[in-house]
C-alpha cells in the first residue's frame, strides 16, 4: 500500500498541469490518460486519487452519479475496550496517532477508524476485503498487546457489509456475495 501511495504522490509531483488546460477537470482526465492502470490501483488507498478518478466521465473506477455493482464481499468490524482509569483522552489520542501507521501493511486491511468514547470506551472499526484476513488479525500478538495494555479481551462483531454509500466520491457500492460470518 505504501508503494501505491508513494508513487501517487510522485505523479502529483512530477506531472505538472498540461499546457492549455484550463480546469482541474481536464488535468484529471490527462492524469487518468497517463496512468491510468496505477491510478484504479490508487484508489483504494490513496483517497486523494479517488476523488480525482471520480471527476472522471467515462473513467472506468467512475460510478458517480450511479450505483456500482461488486461481485466482491466486504467485512467490517467493531472492536472496542474500556480503557483504564490511566488512559485518558489525551492519553488514548497520543497512542492511536503513534500507532496508525503501523496499520498501513496490515494484509487484507482497508481502513481503520480509531475510535474513542466519553464514556471510557475506545477501539477502533476496520474495513476487511476477507474475513480470513479480519479473523488471523484478531489473535496472536494483536490480542496479547490488547490484552497487556487494557487489561480486558476486546469485544469484536463482524459484520458483512451488503452496501456502502461513499459521498468522498459520490458512489455507491452494492456486494452480492454472502460471508459466513462465525
């Protein structure tokens, strides 16, 4: 994921606007024209290059206005803690920024949102491409480092997602298989 991010920014930085355009619609449309193949790729991870492809008419990653049919599943999970008396907001925050990064080689791993609650409660809601992949995170040496720094087992539901609305890029997505979800 790092690589695709990177050499996005390196076409954001190396590819200045073409001579004679005069909107950002027609150097997205140029930048797509010249790479195209690692830009569908980018989309995924890099959110930037979702919001250029999507600008796009005819652009074969554009869904927007429209709706997206994907034969593909998508998982999500909640997972929370209740956080020790020590660990406060600040506390929490401070961790989470030092931690997220890490997140970026987590196999099969879409997002992370890093969550916290005034009522003691933190965790964080993932995005799986397989819940294979959701179910090898959550044991091993992610569940120990729960576990030592919280002091509980983690509450985990996994959810199979049927839709996704994503307003960033005016699309919508609709997944038509099922997971068995246990």
């Amino acid at each position: 994921m790092r690589e695709l991010n990177d050499a996005y920014i390196k076409i954001m930085q190396d590819k200045a606007e073409p001579p004679g355009a005069k909107s950002s619609m027609l150097w997205n449309s140029w930048l797509v024209a010249a790479e195209p193949k690692l830009l569908v790729r980018l989309c995924a991870f890099a959110p930037s290059a979702s919001r250029f492809a999507c600008l796009i008419p005819g652009n074969a990653i554009n869904v927007a206005p429209g709706i997206y049919l994907q034969g593909g599943r998508m998982i999500t999970a909640v997972v929370r803690y209740k956080l020790p008396p020590q660990i406060d907001c600040a506390a929490c925050r401070e961790h989470f920024h030092k931690i997220a990064p890490n997140f970026r080689e987590v196999t099969g791993l879409i997002s992370k949102h890093f969550i916290w609650s005034e009522s003691g409660w933190a965790g964080g809601v993932y995005q799986w491409e397989r819940i294979e992949d959701a179910k090898a995170f959550y044991t091993g040496p992610w569940l120990e480092g729960i576990i030592k720094r919280y002091g509980m087992k983690p509450e985990i539901d996994l959810y199979e997602v049927f839709a996704v609305t994503d307003n960033t890029c005016g699309k919508v997505e609709l997944f038509k298989e099922t997971v068995a979800i246990e």
